[in-house]
C-alpha cells in the first residue's frame, strides 16, 4: 500500500478517537472528485480523478484534524473525564 493511504489511515484512526460519534462532517469535495472517477471514460482520466479524489479527501481530513483537531481534543477529554468521573461514583456506590 502506498505511503499516502498509510498516512490517510492513520489520519482516519485519529479522527475516529477524537469523533467516535461521528458529529464532524468532512468537506465533500472528494465525493465529487469521486463521482468524476466513476465517469471518466478513459483508465487514465480515471486514475487522474481517483488521484485529484484521494488528495480532496486527505485534504479534508486534515482541515477537520487541524483546524478542529484543538476543538475535538478537548471533547475527547472532556469525555474522557467525566466517564471516569462516573465510574469513580458507582465503584464508590459499590463499596459502601
């Protein structure tokens, strides 16, 4: 696998522990590179809309990482604390 779908995957991974539920869209430019691809007639207009897609959605990626990334990692703990604040309470229910 290529260096880049490394590097998107890795990316996908981080957004998924910062977003579990999913509340940050991406910009759907590659969805439209992507139906492009779909259209080309030739193999070769075709990998050059798969490529300029690939690039729109690893572009995406890091806009909602970066740009968001300062806002989704303070809700990740923030979540984070308040369910170990949560089961810090029922373990203390349980042992009294």
């Amino acid at each position: 696998m290529p260096f880049r779908y490394h590097r998107m995957e890795r990316k996908e991974q981080l957004l998924e522990l910062l977003d579990p539920e999913h509340e940050v869209e991406l910009d759907g430019t590659f969805l439209n590179r992507l139906a492009a691809a779909l259209r080309a007639s030739s193999p070769s207009e075709r990998q050059q809309a798969l490529d300029k897609a690939t690039e729109a959605y690893e572009n995406a990626l890091d806009d909602v990482l970066y740009e968001n990334g300062g806002i989704l990692a303070r809700k990740a703990e923030h979540d984070a604390r308040r369910s170990q604040n949560l089961s810090g309470q029922l373990g203390s229910r349980h042992s009294g």
